[in-house]
C-alpha cells in the first residue's frame, strides 16, 4: 500500500513538474535614450499546450496577455511591455502553466465590433450593444458600410483610436484625443455633447475615397484601385487585451490588378492590424495566401487640405494639415492632424508625386507577406505635438527607434528532477 502511495505521490509531482516550464528573458535597449511599453513577444510553439502564464521581473509582477492568432484554441504568443532607460539590460523570469487560465490585467486597450441597431429606441446615442466578434458579407453585398454600428471594427491605446471601413475602401479613420485614456468603449467613435465637455476626442479625419492613414489597396499601373471584386470581406477581433489588440480584415478572392500579367488569378488577403498599450503607432502586417511578387500594390496617407508635406526619401511619407473632419462631425470645429506612414525599402517601387488627395508609394510584396507601420496625432492631444515641425521631428525619432530594436535573448530554465 505504501509503495502504491509512494508511486502515485512521484507521478503527481513529475505532472506538476511537466505541466509547469520556466525560461528567463533578457530584454536590453541599445538606445542611448529611455524607453517605455517596449512590446516583447515570445513565440509559444515550442512550449505545448500553455494555458496560463506568470511574468516577473525582480520579484515584481509585469502584466502579460496570452494570444491564439489562429483561433484553434491553442494559445502562439505570449507579450509583455518592457520599460527600459538608456542602454538598460533586464531578466524576466516567466512561468508557462499548461493548467489554469490568463491572468487579468487592467486594460490599456480596447477593440469592439459592433452591428449597427439605431432602431432600437430603448437605447441612447453611444449605447449600441449588439456586439461581435467576426463578420462575413459576400462580395456582392448592397452597402456593408453601414452594416456596423461605428461601419467598422475599431481599437485603441491610451493615445489613439482607429476604425476601419467595411467596405472596399478599408480605409483607417482616426478618433483624436485630448487626454490619454480610453474612450472608444463610451463615445463608439461618436462624441455626444456632454462627452465633448468632459474633455472627450472625437473623429478628426475626412478620408473620401483617399487612403486615409495607410490603407493598403491595389495598383493598375496608374493610380491606386480598392479591394474589389471579392467573393467575400471579413473583419474580426483576434485578442482584445489587455496588452495589445489584434485585429483582421479578410479579402477572399479579391481580383487584385497586375500590370505585368493580363490576367492575373484572384487571391486571398488578410491585414492584421496590433495596436500596443502606449503606442500612437500600429503595426500593419499584410498576409497573401501564395507569391504575390507579379501584382502591384500601394498605400500612403491622405493629402489633408493644405497640408505640409514631409519624406525622407528611404519610406517615411509625412504630413500635417488642417480640414474639417466629416459630415457628421461639422458641429466642432475644423481639425489638424499629423500623418506618417513607414514602409521597408525593399517593396517601395516609386514614391509617387503628390495628388490632390494622396501621398502614395507605389509597392511590390516579394513573397506572400510585408509589413508597415502607420501613426498619428491630433493637435487636441494635451500629451503630443502642435506643429509639423514638431511632428516631423517627432518621426525622425520614431524611425531611429523602430531601426534600433530591443535585443531579446531567452532560455529555459532546467526543471530540477523529482527523486
């Protein structure tokens, strides 16, 4: 009886022992300068079946948000945010548990999707609560801009806030703020009166048919195309919090224009778009179901009324200008804004000459993947920039940052053996 209980207790431990992995991360800034909301993301592949996870750092608890990018149920990376001073090193340790679930954390972003009910009386302006998590239209669908609440998923961090259009424009349209905080979940993107005296943003762009702050379209070999036909357009929230959120945009058998080819095949595109708790700037990825190296491809920012333009001829397309901001937001005033778009070298074919409503590079994705980053300010924000100098200078220094990442190095941790 003993050496069956003896069996049982060494069984229970080496479980307990294998359901648990430990590594330590070192995390060091390059930089001469401090460094804040440091995105660290940890690929989980190797780790099994991870339910829940622990992050510290000196003996003190860092926030930490556990992602499932493909929704099978089965968690791939694993994110915290590091703060950093002027070439700083530091360790965390971090505990995968393959029990348990995530650890809740105050958020520091927010996504929603919403369907459109405006004609449920019972409910006030801002108070629409039909809320979703994915949606599909086929392509040949009447009018899918105004079939959500807000006429698109939208997300944010404490210093800005996006929505995305569902329709082929799949335009970025901005929400600019007076204080960093998060507002979205309240205003859904439509400041009422009381909202805006208590110091509430509000929309602060006119995007038209323009590619707003990056939109990523086609290109027939003279100006930018949106994205149809499609056979259908999905948009969904893949993680909501409370560290970052991820959200996509699935073009399914969209008949992209090829200059080098007179028919070129339909193909499948998904834009993930991560917004990280402290950011003003988005990641933008760009997904292709094969090699799309013979299409053409463009994005840019809008050329707002006026504006001042800043590029520095290697990927970074700026501006700063002043309009009013939408039909429906003519009650405020007219808005300044400051746009910047940043896309690797290697898929910039031709930085095209300035229009009357884009700044636009022309673009060839080698392979079946790239990536970009767009960001923004609003000169409302108490915390941000007021001028295109200021804004300009700003982005000098957002590149050199993005160009001198932090290094991450990370091992396992020996699990001591049960005797």
């Amino acid at each position: 009886m003993k050496k069956s209980l003896s069996l049982w207790l060494l069984a229970a431990l080496c479980s307990a022992a294998h359901a648990q992995q430990t590594m330590t991360v070192s995390v060091s800034n390059p930089m001469s300068v401090a460094r804040t909301d440091v995105p660290v993301v940890i690929n989980l592949s190797a780790y099994g079946d991870v339910r829940s996870a622990l992050v510290t750092c000196n003996g003190q608890e860092i926030p930490c948000q556990l992602d499932d990018l493909n929704q099978d149920e089965t968690f791939d990376e694993l994110c915290f945010l590091a703060d950093l001073d002027q070439k700083e090193k530091k360790k965390y340790s971090i505990t995968l548990s393959a029990t348990g679930e995530p650890r809740p954390y105050p958020a520091r972003v927010f996504a929603e999707m919403v369907l459109g009910n405006s004609k449920d009386k019972t409910l006030k302006k801002n108070q629409q609560n039909n809320y979703i998590e994915s949606l599909t239209a086929r392509g040949d669908a009447a009018y899918t801009y105004n079939i959500q609440h807000h006429h698109g998923v939208d997300f944010e961090s404490e210093l800005n806030g996006i929505r995305i259009y569902f329709d082929a424009r799949q335009t970025l349209d901005l929400y600019g703020k007076f204080n960093k905080q998060l507002e979205l979940k309240e205003t859904q993107f439509y400041t009422d009166a009381d909202q805006k005296a208590r110091g509430y943003g509000d929309d602060v762009l006119w995007v038209g048919q323009t590619f707003g702050l990056g939109a990523f379209r086609g290109w027939d070999g003279h100006q930018p195309t949106l994205v149809e036909p499609v056979k259908t357009r999905t948009q969904r929230v893949v993680s909501y919090g409370p560290l970052r959120t991820i959200v996509e945009v699935i073009d399914r058998g969209w008949q992209a224009p090829s200059p080098l080819t007179s028919h070129p095949s339909p193909i499948n595109m998904t834009l993930r778009y991560i917004q990280y708790a402290g950011h003003r700037d988005t990641d933008v990825e760009v997904l292709f179901n094969k090699d799309v190296s013979d299409y053409r491809f463009s994005t840019g920012i809008i050329n707002v009324k006026g504006s001042e333009e800043f590029s520095d001829k290697k990927g970074l397309r700026a501006c700063w200008g002043t309009d009013y901001p939408s039909t429906d937001t003519l009650k405020w005033k007219r808005e300044t804004v400051g746009l910047a778009v940043l896309v690797p070298q290697q898929h910039i074919v031709s930085e095209e000459p300035a229009n009357k409503d884009n700044y636009a590079y022309v673009l060839q994705v080698k392979g079946d993947r790239m990536a970009y980053k767009v960001t923004y300010t609003s000169a409302n924000e108490s915390f941000g920039y007021h001028s295109a100098k200021e804004w300009f200078e700003y982005l000098k220094a957002w590149r050199k940052e993005i160009e001198n990442p932090v290094k991450v190095e990370s091992y396992r941790v020996p699990q001591k053996s049960q005797k």
